[in-house]
C-alpha cells in the first residue's frame, strides 16, 4: 500500500514526530512524507506517533492508496525535506 | 485530475494562501488540500500562490494523480480544517 502522510506538529513535538515517521517512510518536504507501507508498519507507525504527539493540539492526515503511486510530484518553495537532510 | 495540495506557509501569508487553495480545492485539514481539478485551473491556483507565498521561506507539494482517487483517509489529533470552518 502506497501512502501519503501529512502532520502537523508543535515545536516541542516536531523532531520525535520527524524521527517516528521517517522510520517507516520517505521524507518528501516539511511535513510530507511518503512511501510503500504494510499494513502491519502503518499501524505500528501510528501507535508511535501517538505517543510522540499531543492530540489535542496536533494533526495527522494519512491518505492510502491500494497500488498506485501518483504520476507527478510538483514542489515550489524552499525544500525542507529529502534524503539528503540526514538528522 | 485529482490533486493533494500541502503548504508550509508563514503565519502572515497562510490566510491568503489558504483563501487562494479553497477558491480551487476542498480543505481537508489545516494545511491539506484536495480536490479534482483542470490542468488550466490547476495552473490558476500555483500562480495565484506563487504571488501569495515566499518562495525564499514556504514551501507547497503538489501530488497529482490521473485519475483515481484514495482508497482512505485516516486523521487523528484535532480536526482544524474541513467544509464546515468558514473562513
């Protein structure tokens, strides 16, 4: 399964939930990361990230898509993410 | 065309910025948006951001898809965008 997760964290919260979700995923840009999943890793990538954030004042949004990746990635702005930035 | 939209806006532009993406699209969560789309307005809407946002400092992701929409959508934390917040 091929998903796309968006979050949106406190200062505090920010480096965990960075950490948590690069762990299972690739690291597009700021708050967007990407990437072919099991169910099993989803899960577990959810747990761990509820006990990185704090629900009443964080977002998680997580759209997931049964086989087909997207056919175009368009970015603007500063780039923030990427493998390239290494924690 | 299907799209998720996803900006990292600085607190002085992000009402314009959100205004501008929910003339286009539907606003799913504080900086997430979706919604089916012309490539003309698609077009529209990142050259009206381009004159809303910095480029030196926001960043925007556009993930365009041929045609079919998620499978799911999972959020958790709180719920800050969505139809029902009228700006």
């Amino acid at each position: 399964m091929f998903v796309i997760l968006v979050y949106d964290v406190g200062q505090k919260r920010v480096a965990k939930a960075l950490k948590t979700c690069r762990k299972y995923l690739y690291w597009v840009q700021n708050s967007v990361f990407e990437g072919d999943i099991t169910e099993a890793n989803l899960m577990k990538l959810k747990i761990e990230l509820l006990n990185v954030i704090d629900t009443d004042k964080d977002s998680v949004v997580i759209y997931k898509f049964r086989s087909t990746k997207y056919s175009a990635i368009e970015t603007f702005g500063i780039k923030k993410g990427g493998e390239e930035n290494i924690l």
